[in-house]
C-alpha cells in the first residue's frame, strides 16, 4: 500500500481487498465485551477535521482506539486564518506533537495532498473527506458492506454486480471515490441524477450514467442514495425539492420494484423525504446502520495497513491490552 489513502485510485485491487479481509477480521472484535487490540499502543493518531461531521470522526476515533493508539481530536472549525496558512500552521503543530497519522477533513479539495506533500509533515496522512473530490475510507466501508452481501452469491467478489449511485454526484465525494473504487474492484456503478448534478468530465469517470431512475432500478444489485449537498450549492440545481424527490428519491413504491436481492445503501447523514424515505430508510433491505458499523473495522484496517503491518491482522492477540 501507498504511505498516505488521498484518492480511493491509490489503491490497486490488491490493496483494497487486503483492507477488505483485514476489516473482516477486525470486525469480529466489536461483538467482543472488550473491544481492543494492542497494535498501535505508542502510536499517535490525530483527527484533524476543518468540517463538520458526526460519523465520520467518531468512526476514526473508535478505530483508533480499539488498536489502542492514543487519539488527539483537532477540530480547526472556526480559524480565522487564510486556508493555506493555517493548514501549514497547523500541520506544523501536528508535526511537533508528534503525530504517527493525520486523519483529515478539509472543505477545499486538495488539501490532504497538500498537507501530505508538502513535507510539513512526516506522518501517515489519510483523507476523511476533501471538498467534492474524494472520500476513500467511505468507498471502502461502502464496499466491504457490498462485499459482505453481494459476495457470497457472486464467487467471492464484487465482479460484474451492479452498483447505482443516485443524487447530488456533482457535489459529492462518496460518488467519485466509490466509482473509482468499485471500478477496481470489478463492479460496474451506473451514476443517475438529473443533468445540473452531474460534474463537468463526467465522461472521463469509470461508470455509465443515466438520468432515469426507473430505468436502472429494477436491474441494480445495490441502490446506494446521496444526500442533496445544500450547502455546497450556490445555485439552484432543481425545481423544489418536492419535485427532486418525485424524480430521484427512493421511495416504497419504487423499492417494490427492486430484485430481491438487493440492498440500499447510503452514506450518511440522511434527510428522509427527500432522497430517501423513511419506510425505506428502515427496511429489512436498509444496510445504512451497518455501513456505520463496518465503518469502524474499515477504519481500523486502514490505520493498521499503514501504520502496523502489511499482512492481515490476527485477532489471536486480543486482550493483551485490555
Ligand atoms: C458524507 C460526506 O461527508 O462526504 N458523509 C459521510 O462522510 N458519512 C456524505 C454527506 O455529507 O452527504
């Protein structure tokens, strides 16, 4: 593996399915009444976060600490200091503390390459979300939930299952690092939004796209929903809302008309009644609960592949640290 996870495209396929396997293995320890392993005990991991977010932090963190690394929580929200400045600044602070790996989320895209080549910093540098460009550990905790029930139907892997992606791709950052991913590791994502939502060079992404919902539903293995990025717009992208729901939310009337199979998939945070409803949001196809589960053993093995090991990791050693 790569030293830092910037782009879901750092990883080859070999890579990404070791992650696999080892969140596999790392996933068995949240059922254990003591959730810990000593592999990163001395280790220092900040989580350095310049943009809001709930799952994704609590996500590394818990990560970090079932490894028994120490965590040090970095919200930057709030500086009054020009972006490039303060992320040197920053870093440079990071550095002096110490820190083993940097786990980062920046609402410009590109931040994370800078902070990991810019030699402020030695440590291991892992993107949590930049701008509307990449979201890897995302993509990867998205593909382990697939993997985990796609899989065993499909020979072991995630070749040829079809995967839709539905909503805002023009302001997200799960589309474009899932695309990538799950190009690499054999799926084929159809992207769906209206035309004001797909990003300029879309042709250029490894997927097909389309604009009607109805049309890709009843083949897809997966329905993964996007939330609509208000915040990132400056525009308006749709009619209303209502409208926007009409066309692309996931309703029940259009889960009835999925293969059996199939599951529903989204990111997180939701807002239910519009790009989902919540009869869906809590159905027996909804795996978003366990997307957040498998998130924390995703994490773990991302920090444990760059900062412990390149093998697997074994579970025999549990309790050591307890
Ligand atoms: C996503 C994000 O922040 O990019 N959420 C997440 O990390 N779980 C998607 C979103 O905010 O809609």
């Amino acid at each position: 593996m790569k030293r830092h996870l910037l782009s879901a495209a750092d990883l080859t396929r070999t890579d990404a399915e070791l992650v696999l396997q080892t969140a596999e293995e790392l996933r068995s320890l949240a059922d254990r009444p003591i959730k810990k392993l000593p592999a990163l005990r001395g280790r220092t991991v900040v989580n350095l976060f310049f943009e809001d977010s709930t799952r994704t932090r609590i996500s590394f963190e818990a990560a970090a600490k079932r490894l028994s690394a120490d965590v040090i929580n970095f919200a930057a929200k709030g500086s009054s200091l020009s972006k490039g400045e303060s992320l040197k600044d920053t870093a440079l602070t990071l550095e002096a503390m110490g820190a083993d790996a940097v786990v980062v989320r920046h609402h410009a895209s590109g931040a994370p390459h800078r902070l990991a080549h810019s030699g402020w910093v030695r440590s291991n540098v892992i993107n949590a979300g930049d701008g509307t460009h990449e979201h890897p550990t995302q993509a990867l905790l998205d593909a382990f939930t697939m993997w985990r029930h796609l899989a065993p139907r499909n020979s072991g892997s995630l070749d040829g299952c079809r995967v839709a992606i539905v909503g805002d791709v023009l302001h997200s950052r799960v589309a474009r690092s899932n695309a990538l991913l799950l190009h690499t590791l054999g799926a084929h994502v159809t992207l769906v939004a209206p035309p004001t939502l797909f990003p300029v060079g879309i042709d250029g992404w490894p997927v097909e796209t389309s604009y009607d919902l109805d049309a890709v539903l009843p083949k897809t293995d997966v329905v993964m929903m996007l939330r609509v990025q208000r915040e990132r717009m400056s525009a308006s992208f749709f009619p209303t809302a209502r409208e926007y729901s009409r066309r692309y939310g996931l309703d029940g009337r259009r889960m009835a008309g999925l293969q059996d199979h199939t599951i529903v998939m989204h990111p997180g945070p939701m807002v239910r009644g519009m790009e989902i409803t919540a009869d869906v949001a809590d159905s027996d196809r909804s795996v978003i609960v366990e997307q957040v589960t498998n998130g924390v053993a995703v994490r773990m093995a991302v920090l444990y592949l760059l900062l412990g090991g390149n093998e697997p990791a074994g579970t025999t050693n549990e309790g050591d640290d307890a």
